[in-house]
C-alpha cells in the first residue's frame, strides 16, 4: 500500500465572513474533501489570527475532524513582513519534522511561504490557487511585491498555479513580462459541498428568522463580505428605486466587514431604512437563501463566486455582474441575469423584470440545477489530487 500523501492547505485566517471570505472556505472545504480519501493526510495552516467567534468555531471543527489546522501569526495588516516571517519561522518549526509533500497556497504570502519551504527542501512540492487577479492591491510593498514574486519568483519555483476560472488562468498565461510555463497553469474550478448545501436549505428557520421571512415581502438577497469588491453601494441605489413600485420589496444583506458602518449610513441616507436588512455574519446560509425570492451578486470583481453557485443549489434565481469568472457561473437569458457592474439602472431593471415573470424565474432555477453539479467539492478535490499525484509522480 502507497504511503499517504501529507499535504498542507495554507490559508489566510478562519474568520470567514469577516476578515477571511471565499478563497479561504474554498481551502477549508478542499481540506475537507480530501480528508476523505484514505491516500491523504491534511494539515490547514492558516497563516493570522484575529481572535474572533468565528475562527474559534472554525478551529474546533476542524480539528474535531481530524484536520490538523493550527495558526502561526497574529494579524498585522497588508502586507506586514515582520508578521510574515515570525509565521514562516514558526511554520518552519511545525513541519521541518515531517515528510511534505504537498504546500498548496491559497493567498500571496501564503505562496511566498510554500516557496521558501520548497526552495529549503522542506516540501517535495508547492503550489497555489489564484482565486482572484487583483492581487497584491493592497498594503505596503505592493509596488515591489507583485513583479518580483507574482511575475517572477512564483512561475519559475512553483510546481503548478491553478486558476479557479478560464478569466483567472488567461490571466496567469498573459501578465506582461511574467516569466511562464503554460504547461504549468492548470484550470481547476472552486466547489462546493452541494449534497450538504441542499441539506441545510431544508432545515426551517426558527425565532427571529422565521418572523421575518414569514412576512408578505418580496425578498432580494445579497450575501458576502461587506467589502469594495462587492459592490453594494450600487445594489442600494437600485433598491431606492425598486421600492417605488414595489414598496413591500426588502433586501436581506448576509455578512459583515469593514465597510459595514459606511454602508449603514448609506441606507440611512437613501432613506432605505425599512428595506434593507443587515443579518451579520450567519452559519445557516443555505436556509436563509431558500427563503429568498431573488439572489443578487453585484460584484466589481471575482475569481469564481461559488456563493453565486450556492444559491443556485437553493433553487434562487441568480442576478449578477458581468465580469470575467462570474459570467462562467451565469450564462444570460438561460440560468440567470447578467448586468454591467457599477450600473444600479441595469440591477432595478433585472430585480424588476423578475419580480414581474415568475414563469422566468422558474426556468432559470430549472437549468441552474442542471448546470450546477459539475462543481461540487468532492469533483474538485479528485482533480486536485490527480494534480497532486501527476507532480509527485505519485
């Protein structure tokens, strides 16, 4: 019998929903799939702590599933080098004991580790998810970083980058001046754990939940860090407008972040107050979704939203940005509704148009569910591993 394959996800925290968001549960779930095959051995290291309620339930979980998953630094912000190398050097210390085989990074610095660990012999080999192409937009260095490494030193160590959609390996392939071997850029789409999404849309709500959502209103939900990139502000506007025809129409925002106080005032300002409705950071996603009649993702940029694939599993007809990576998810006019970003005209028009046709909204609910199983996590895990095992030569 083959000796299993010891792998380490490396991810950015285990506040998801807060500080950490998709590529960081992307890398929890992957763990998860691949904790079931009996050839693999998993370990998650992520990387900063913030010491929240969140990535404390995250901890246990994993854990209580037999996921080594520890942390090696205290967040510092963008960027901190001083942060970075205090986890590296504990990392360091945590694996230098055992045979790795695989460092698969799920964010900038987290790659940077995996390719020192590589480039010390303490990994036989490294590789990284790009999840999004924005990277390194943000902190100190960024100027210095992002040609060194994501041009250079990345592409010439690495064993393989994997991009979540066509739009993020096109990206990988043409950066002007990076250094690339094309064979190396693999596209592997995110996944979700759809069997138990589905699950967990059947289950009632209860309390405060049931209340609400038993009311006769038209709910259109949103559901994501309250960050830039997701482009509330402008799904707002549209509701300002929606609301004029139909008054009884509410939106349901799930999530928390940095930009939760602006967007607060911003309600208060277009005088939305009665309908839009922040829910905070949730664990019953799935039956929340359920109960909504329209799901709206207004994002400037994503890598591949599996949120939006989420609610495609609840049975929610899906309004979305045109952007690179979302437009693989949503095709328009067949399982959902593509408009331009940063256009709340576009967005009041579509949530309009569906309120009006729930004979559409049928139909696309009816082609998402046959289009939406090619992404399931347990799929996806087996393409990494074979990734995995073709490297290794396993």
């Amino acid at each position: 019998m083959n000796q299993k394959i010891k792998i380490v996800q490396i991810i950015k925290g285990l506040d998801i929903g807060g500080d950490s968001g998709g590529a960081e549960l992307f890398g929890i779930k992957l763990a998860r799939a691949l904790n079931q095959q009996d050839i693999c051995d998993v370990w998650i290291c992520a990387y900063y702590s913030v010491h929240t309620e969140a990535e404390t339930k995250w901890l246990e979980t994993l854990n209580k599933e037999g996921i080594r998953t520890f942390f090696v630094s205290e967040w510092g912000g963008y960027n901190n080098l001083l942060k970075f190398f205090q986890g590296f050097f504990r990392l360091l210390s945590i694996i230098k004991k055992e045979k790795v085989d695989v460092i698969h990074s799920h964010f900038q610095l987290g790659t940077l580790a995996a390719v020192l660990l590589k480039m010390l012999g303490f990994t036989r080999s490294a590789l990284r998810t790009c999840h999004i192409s924005k990277e390194w937009d943000k902190g100190r260095w960024t100027w210095l970083l992002f040609p060194i490494f994501i041009k250079r030193l990345f592409p010439t160590v690495l064993d393989a980058e994997v991009g979540v959609s066509q739009a993020l390996c096109n990206y990988l392939t043409n950066l002007p001046g990076k250094k690339v071997d094309k064979r190396k850029v693999h596209l592997i789409y995110n996944g979700v754990e759809l069997i138990e999404i589905k699950k967990q849309s059947q289950i009632p709500l209860i309390n405060e939940d049931q209340s609400f959502f038993s009311q006769k209103l038209i709910f259109i939900g949103c559901v994501g860090r309250l960050a830039e990139q997701k482009g509330y502000p402008y799904i707002f506007e549209a509701m300002s407008e929606v609301i004029k025809l139909f008054p009884n129409c509410v939106l349901v925002v799930v999530g928390d972040g940095e930009l939760r106080d602006n967007l607060i005032q911003l309600r208060k300002e277009l005088h939305l107050i009665d309908n839009i409705k922040f829910l905070g950071l949730r664990d019953n996603v799935p039956a929340l979704l359920t109960n909504m009649d329209i799901f709206v993702l207004p994002s400037l940029w994503e890598g591949l939203p599996t949120v939006v694939i989420e609610a495609m599993a609840c049975r929610v007809p899906v309004i979305a940005t045109d952007i690179p990576g979302t437009r693989e998810l949503v095709q328009n006019g067949v399982n959902g509704i593509l408009v331009p970003d940063r256009d709340p005209v576009a967005l009041k028009n579509a949530i309009v148009e569906l309120i009006d046709a729930p004979h559409k909204r049928k139909l696309f609910v009816e082609e998402a569910e046959r289009t939406i199983w090619q992404y399931d996590i347990q799929s996806i895990a087996d393409n990494y591993l074979k990734l995995y095992k073709k490297i290794l030569r396993y």
